[in-house]
C-alpha cells in the first residue's frame, strides 16, 4: 500500500475520467499538499507533483509472538511467563477472574502502548494499584520472533521501585530505545493486535464516525482523504475570503448610504450588482473618473475657481478711463484745441502762397501782408500749431484704448453659474449682479461707462468672493465626509479583488473536491470489499440461530458525515444493528470487524490478543467463535484470554485444533500457567503424580480417587458430546444436555446409554461391556468421599485410564 | 494408608496444598484442596452423627448437611457447612464451564470446614462427658 501506488491509480484515473476544467492540475497538486493547491490556483506553472514514498520506512517485518513475562505487575507477583507457540494457531488462556490471566494481556498492551490514553481513563484505584502487593519490582516484557531476524525481538518495559505508572523505561533487546524504531508505531494504530473486552464492548458505542476511523484507518487511503482535505481547506479559505467581503459590503454600504457625496453614490450603484464593478470603485475612489461633466463635485469646484475681478485692476481701468476722458476735455477746451484746424488752415496758406507770387492775401485782398517774414512767421507757426494738435490727438487715443479695455473687462456670466442644483450653494445672488455688470451702457459716454464699472464691478467682485468661499466650504464639507468611505473603500477593494479571484477559484476546487471524492469512493469500496466480505463470512458463523442478519457493510460519506453503515434485518424486517442487538451479538459483531481488521495482510503483527470475547455471549454463540477464531487462526497467531471453559470446551467437543493454557493463582499472587493437552489426560495425569510423589502428606493420597472419578466425567463429557453433535443436534442443545449430571453414574449414564435419567443402568452395562472396570467405578464414586481406596493404586489408576479411554478414544488424539 | 484420619489432619493438608508452592502439586491443587476439604467436611459431619445421633451418618449428604445445624446447636455453622459443602462439590465434579476453585474460595471454604472439625470435637468432647 505505498504511496506511489495510490499516486499513480489517481494519475490513471484522471487520464480516463478527465476532470472538468482546470480541475485536475488542481487533484494533483493537492497530493503535493496545500500550498502546492495554493500555487496552482494562483496560476503558477506547477513542479510535477513529486509525491514522495521514501520518507515512509519499509513495512515491519512479520512478527509472531513466543512469550509474555510479567514481574511486579497487576495480580502477578513472581516472574511468570505465558509461553505461546510462534506461528499460526490458536491458543486459549483460561483463567477464573482474578486469576492473573487479564495481567498477561494487560502487560503486552503496556509493552507496546505504554501508558496511553486507555490507562488514563481507568480509575485511580486501578492505576495506584498497578504494581503487584507481594512483589515491588515491576518488569514486563514481549518476546517476539521478527522475520528475517535469527534472534528474538526482547521488548521490556521496567520500574524502578515506587516509579509510577507512566514512568517506565522501554528497552529493545535490553537497549534503551524507542518504540518508534521498530516502524510499529502507525500499524499498531491502524492494526491494532490487541481486542479487550471493554473494546468490544464500547467499539460499537462509539457511534458509526469513529467506527468509520478504525476501518477507514486500514485502507490506506489517507493519502487521498489529506488530498481531499488540502482541497477542502483551500476552499474554505477561499469561501472565507468571499464571505469576509460580501459581510465588509454590508457595513460599506450602510457607511455609504449616510455619505453626502455623488461618490458615494457612484459607488452604491457599482456595489449592487451579484458582480461588482471594481474597476468602477476604484476609479471613483482615485478621483480620476466617474462622474458626468456636470457633476456637483465638478461644479462646486467651479464655482470655488470661478474667474474674478481684481480690485485693483477694475480700479485702473476706470482710473486710466477718467484721466483720459479728462485729458480730452482738457485739451478740447484750450486754444491748442483749434492748433490743428488752423495749422492746416495755415500750410493751405502757405502751399497757396507758394504757387502765387504777391503780397496781396487772396482771401481778404489787403495788400503787402504775405510777406516774406509774413511766409517765416507763418511755418514757425505750423510747426507750433501742428505739435499742440498732436497732443489732441494722443488724447483721444487714449481716451479710444481706455474706453475698450474698460469695456473688455466685462463678460457673460460665467456657465458655472447656471446650474446651481443640487450643490448647496446659491449662485442667484452673484448671477443678477454679473448680468447687471454685464449691462454696458451704450455710446461715447465714458463716464456713464466708468461709474457703470466702478459701481456693479466692486459690488461683483465683492459677490463672487463670497460664492467662491462658499463654494469651497462646501467642496471641503463632502470631502470631510467623504474621506471616511474612501477609506473604507480603499480598505475594501484588496479584499474585494481576492474575493473576486476566489469565487473563480472556488469553482474550480469544487470541481477538483467532487472529482476527488467519487475516486476515493470507489477505490474505498473497492478496498473495502474483502474486509466487508470477511466481517460478513465471520457475522455468518457467529450468528448461528440468531434472527438478526447483517445488510450490506459499508463505508460512507465523508468528513463529518463520514460513517459505518451497519444496517441488519431482524426476521427480514430492517433495523439499525445498535437497535436490535443484544450485548452479546454486539460483541460478536465488533469481533466479526476487528478481527479482519487485526489479520491485514499489511500489518506486522501475525498475532492477535483477544481479551475475553466470551463474556455475555451465549453457548451457541460460542461454538461459532470458536468457528471463526479457528478460521482466523489458520494464518494468523490467535491468543484468547477467557475467564470461563465455555471457549475451551468448544474447541475440545469441536475438535478444533488448539493450545490450551490454564492460569491458577495461588496465594501471594503465585500465578501458574499449565498447557492442557485434554481433561481427560490431565486428570489421569494428576492421579499418577499424586501416587507416585513420595513425599506428599500421606493425606494427600486420599484425592486420587476424585481425579480419577474427574477424568471418568470428562470423558463422558466429551465422548456425549462428540456423539451429539455427530447425531446432527444443534451445539445449544448439546450445552443443555451436558448441564444435567450430577453425579458420576449420571454421566456414564449419558455417555454410555445416552441418557443421564440411566446412571442406574450403567453398573449392569459395564458388567456386560467392561466387567473389569465395575470395581474402578465404583470405588471411583466411594474414594472420592471417604478417600479410601483398598486395592493398589496404581492398578486402581490405570483401570479408569483404561475405561476413560474406552469410553473417549478421541481424547488421547490431543 | 491409614484408615483412620481425622478431619483436622485432612483439613490442613488442604491447607498446605494451597500454601505450599511446589512444582508437585502445580496444577492439580485447586481440585486435590477442594477434595481433601470435602473429605474433611463428610468426616466431620459423619462423627459428629456416630456421636451425638448414630444413624444419621447413613442417610444421604443433603440429610446430613439440613440437620447439622441442629445437631451442632450452630444453625450459623450449619448453614456454612451446606454452602461450602456444595461449593467443594462443584470443585470434585468435572462440570462444563467450571474452572477448579480459585484460591480465595478454597480459602474460606477450609475455614468452614476447620470450623466444623472444631465443633464437632467440642460436640463430642461434651457426649463423652456427659
């Protein structure tokens, strides 16, 4: 299950089942993690997606469990060790409650757990009282034999005297060391090898997302669920980013709303739309557009710029029109006034004279005037003449260029002065005045013309200063209250353009999710498939005569969603398991999904810890576990704690091939562990040592006759049963026959007449059959009482063994 | 082997087989303890009978163990020895399911059947006094 592997299905996938747009770069790059996701969203040409497989170690070799051995730790004081066969097979550890057996899974949990979560949620009593009473040093260790290794794998994990519970030191084959060096870290979570009974309890419990967790956990499917995830996590984020600007739009709007500004109203159109208008706001916030030529914002700062008449000016235009009205006047009134008209008068004179010689002046007839020094006088006094006339002249051209620079000083009311609306300014004022202004009187008359100027221009001047203040007032009031929203705005639109971005983005990753997704479903199923198919196989042997019949098993959904549907039928009416199941199906059925789980190919650990499955399950019910958990023992190394023989039994009248180990404590926490080979044997076996040890108390002696009488039931049971079941009677009903002897004549009764009511009948039964082993019996029957036993003990021993094994020839096979 | 014992001894050797670690008795000691303390137990019950009232000694154990409340003057005691009685046989049959007793039963079952012992050699003591 490397990742490459996974990779390289997803690669396939996309060639054949091509992603819609843009999506698939996107599946690839979330293998690469979330800023790979990030930069291929952003554009960016991506790397091959390198997805590494080197990082991960090499899966942990095969290990197989050989020993436990517990020292100072829960009910065993002395060192003790719970030898188990390394390699495929079942084997049984069974002990009363308190019989220390709960120690040996208990302590293996430790070694390869430590103190975890599970421990800490046990009560403090449990906790304070974890080291043994009779034995202050605490010392656990595993034995493993590890493929591939000649020596066996020791791990320990020891206390100093007093250490607490967590405070314990790991050695690998007797070096400190962590766990983590064995690679066992990720499988003992996905795989784990150890199933307690308080697990199998509360598995089913712990609703279907978490058991979703502890399957969907084996599939090695992670990769693809973190993919997923790096989508997930890069939409959401996007999702956030559109969310945090639509939320900024709301509080904007309302900002705007209350803004007495065309910007802001701008602005509240370009914001309406699904889709903003970007562009649009962040032109109108930088003040380079928006708005029509005749805006108010336009206006006003026309108005506030509006031309205006210096003072000044207008009073020197009006000053230069008097003096040179003056300056005619002046001249008009003064004799050098008709200097020109004579001077002409004169140079006609004299061009006359010129051409008619004679003293006789031609206009009056006196003679003798036009004389020569009459011809001198005459041109001196042109020139006199013709100079005062130039000075007329300068006058009334003067007096012409005032007068029109006085009249250009004057024009039509300025356009900005038109429309007034909706700038909170009134122009009416200074608009009458200008056109007052603009009244020139008609005609020469200069004066007229410099008072006109004089009065209406101070009046406008004076006017126009006043709306231009106004007019600025009230640019600076919209802009004092438009500030706050461009701010806003300006805040807004980085946000704004992300947000615009990620909707483009999201789309994408929707694409790249949906796509990811129904390929993790499939391959899920897929995955799925055999382990369903075992649960099943396992749910079909434990049910027996259940009426609750397992649905289809699977995984499904996802993310919160995520669950395992355990969907029965009870009498073909369907149920929820949880609804319907007894405590003991329940557990059969956590049983029936973690055992496959435990057995993955892909998990190191070849063994399997089953902390008493048994309990709350009735008899049929067992002989099925003891169907399955032969079943999973022939690949797998199956170890079961029990605290009661149902299980052994089982695998005895089944003739299931097992180890069974009892555990016995004596005082003082002195726990024993004895492999069984059957019960039959052992107790025959007891007999003999019991007769055959010297130096036992001779009271002793007196027990024989009970084992013996233990050894004659035993095989009665077993041979009873074998018969049953061969006869085609249900295990159940085997279970209840076995329930009814009492006594020793009852059980050869049933084992040798088939009929327990037959005790009475046996001694005549044996007469006929085995007439050598009439005085056995019931000397059997007496010795166990009184203890006595009159003839040799050792012929006395071997007579029951003898009938014993006429009676079960299938117990010595063991 | 001697015929007579007497339920102290037989007591304490049930007793010593729960004690006494040996690699001997691994095993087989829950069941060997229960057997000898039953043994024990009946002995008792039956000198007590010879005793106080002959006969009863030959009448079957669910008799014997409803009167030896009565015959002990000890209806707490008796009431001990039927339970323990039935405890210990659980132990000397092979039962399905049944593990041999654990060592804390076996415990406080000898203590009954010590108990017993104790009285009936009171009980005794006082019949050949009388």
């Amino acid at each position: 299950m490397t990742d490459t592997a996974l990779f390289s299905l997803v690669v396939e996938r996309i060639a054949s089942q091509p992603a819609p747009d843009g999506a698939g770069d996107l599946v690839l790059a979330a293998f690469a993690g979330r800023s790979a996701v990030d930069a291929a969203l952003g554009g960016q040409a991506e790397q091959p997606v390198a997805v590494t497989d080197g990082a991960k170690p090499a899966a942990a070799a095969a290990a197989y469990l050989t020993a436990i051995e517990v020292e100072g730790f829960r009910g065993v004081g002395e060192r003790t060790t719970l030898s188990v066969d390394p390699g495929p097979g079942l084997t049984l550890v069974v002990g009363r409650n308190g019989s220390g057996k709960s120690s040996f899974s208990e302590a293996l949990e430790m070694v390869l757990l430590g103190s975890n979560q599970r421990w800490k949620d046990r009560s403090k009593v449990w906790q304070d009282g974890w080291q043994n009473l009779h034995h202050r040093h605490s010392s656990i260790s595993a034995r493993f034999t590890v493929d591939g290794r000649p020596e066996p794998l020791v791990v320990t994990r020891s206390w100093n005297d007093g250490a607490a519970l967590d405070d314990s030191a790991l050695l690998i084959d007797g070096k400190p060391k962590a766990l983590d060096t064995l690679g066992w870290t990720e499988p003992l979570a996905a795989y784990p090898p150890l199933l307690s009974h308080h697990e199998l309890e509360s598995a089913l419990d712990a609703g279907p997302s978490k058991l979703y967790d502890a399957l969907a956990s084996i599939l090695g499917l992670s990769q693809l669920t973190d993919a997923q995830n790096a989508l997930r996590d890069a939409r959401l984020e996007m999702e956030h980013t559109s969310k945090r600007a639509r939320e900024a739009v709301v509080t904007l709007r309302s900002l705007l709303e209350q803004t007495d500004d065309e910007r802001a109203t701008t602005v509240l159109a370009a914001l309406k739309p699904k889709q903003w208008d970007i562009d649009a706001i962040e032109r109108t916030v930088a003040g380079s557009g928006g708005g029509d030529e005749h805006g108010v914002l336009r206006r006003l700062r026309d108005l506030a710029g509006l031309p205006v008449l210096e003072r000044e000016r207008l009073t020197s235009v009006v000053t230069a029109l008097r003096e040179a009205h003056d300056g005619v006047q002046r001249l008009r009134d003064s004799d050098a006034a008709r200097a020109h008209a004579t001077a002409e008068l004169l140079q006609q004179a004299l061009d006359v004279h010129a051409h008619t010689e004679g003293e006789t002046c031609p206009v009056c007839g006196t003679s003798n005037v036009l004389t020569y020094e009459w011809r001198l006088r005459a041109v001196a006094r042109v020139t006199e003449l013709r100079a005062e006339a130039a000075q007329a002249e300068a006058a009334a051209r003067m007096l012409g260029e005032s007068a029109r620079a006085a009249r250009q000083l004057v024009s039509a009311p300025p356009l900005a002065l038109g429309d007034a609306r909706d700038i909170g300014v009134d122009t009416g004022a200074v608009t009458q005045l200008w056109e007052r202004w603009a009244e020139v009187p008609d005609g020469d008359d200069v004066m007229a013309l410099a008072a006109h100027l004089e009065s209406q221009g101070l009046r406008l001047i004076a006017a126009v200063a006043d709306l231009r203040r106004e007019a600025a007032a009230e640019l600076e009031r919209r802009e004092r209250s438009w500030r706050p929203a461009a701010e806003a705005i300006l805040q807004w639109l980085p946000l704004a353009r992300a947000a615009r971005d990620a909707e483009t983005s999201v789309a994408r990753l929707k694409n790249a999710e949906a796509w990811l997704k129904s390929a993790h479903d499939e391959l899920r199923d897929q995955r799925f498939k055999p382990i369903a198919d075992a649960v099943q196989a396992n749910w079909t042997a434990l049910r027996q005569d259940s009426n609750v019949k397992l649905g289809d098993l699977r995984l499904a959904g996802a993310a919160s969603q995520r669950r395992l549907t355990l969907d029965v039928t009870v009498d073909g009416e369907p149920g929820s398991a949880l609804g319907v199941m007894s405590q003991g199906e329940l557990n059969c059925l956590a049983l029936s999904l973690f055992l496959p789980r435990a057995a993955m190919p892909e998990s190191p650990f070849r063994f399997v810890v089953i902390d008493d499955p048994v309990q709350a399950m009735d008899p049929a019910k067992v002989e099925g576990l003891a169907t399955m958990l032969a079943r999973a023992a022939q690949e797998r190394q199956v170890i079961v704690l029990t605290h009661d023989t149902r299980l052994a039994d089982a695998v005895r009248f089944l003739d299931i091939q097992a180890t069974v180990i009892e555990v016995l404590r004596r005082e003082s926490s002195v726990v024993e562990l004895r492999r069984i080979l059957d019960p039959v044997q052992r107790y025959i076996d007891d007999a003999f040592a019991v007769a055959k040890t010297k130096d036992l108390p001779v009271e002793a002696q007196r027990v024989i006759p009970g084992f013996c009488r233990l050894a004659l039931e035993a095989a009665s049971a077993l041979a009873a049963t074998r018969r049953m079941l061969r006869e085609g009677k249900r295990y159940a009903q085997v279970q209840a026959v076995l329930a009814q002897p009492s006594t020793l004549l009852m059980w050869l009764g049933l084992a040798l007449l088939g009929d327990a009511q037959r005790g009475g009948d046996v001694r005549a039964h044996l007469q006929r059959q085995q007439p050598w082993a009439v005085d056995a019996v019931m000397e059997c029957n007496r010795g166990a009482h009184s203890g006595v036993v009159a003839r040799d003990l050792m012929a006395f021993i071997r007579a029951v063994e003898r009938l014993s094994k006429e009676i079960a020839p299938e117990a010595s096979r063991a | 082997m001697p015929d007579v014992v007497d339920a102290h001894a037989l007591t304490s050797a049930a007793r010593d087989l729960l004690r006494i670690d040996s690699d001997v008795t691994a095993g087989l000691w829950p069941r060997a303890a229960a057997l000898l303390a039953r043994q024990a137990l009946e002995l008792g019950l039956e000198q007590l009978y010879r005793a106080v009232a002959p006969g009863l000694e030959e009448t079957s154990m669910r008799c014997q163990l409803l009167c030896a409340g009565t015959m002990l003057n000890d209806r707490e005691l008796g009431g001990r020895v039927a339970a323990t009685w039935n405890v210990l046989s659980d132990g000397c049959h092979h039962r399905v399911y049944e593990l041999p007793p654990a060592a804390g039963e076996l415990n406080v079952a000898i203590a009954t059947v010590w108990a017993l012992a104790e009285a009936v050699e009171r009980t005794r003591g006082r019949v050949r006094g009388a």
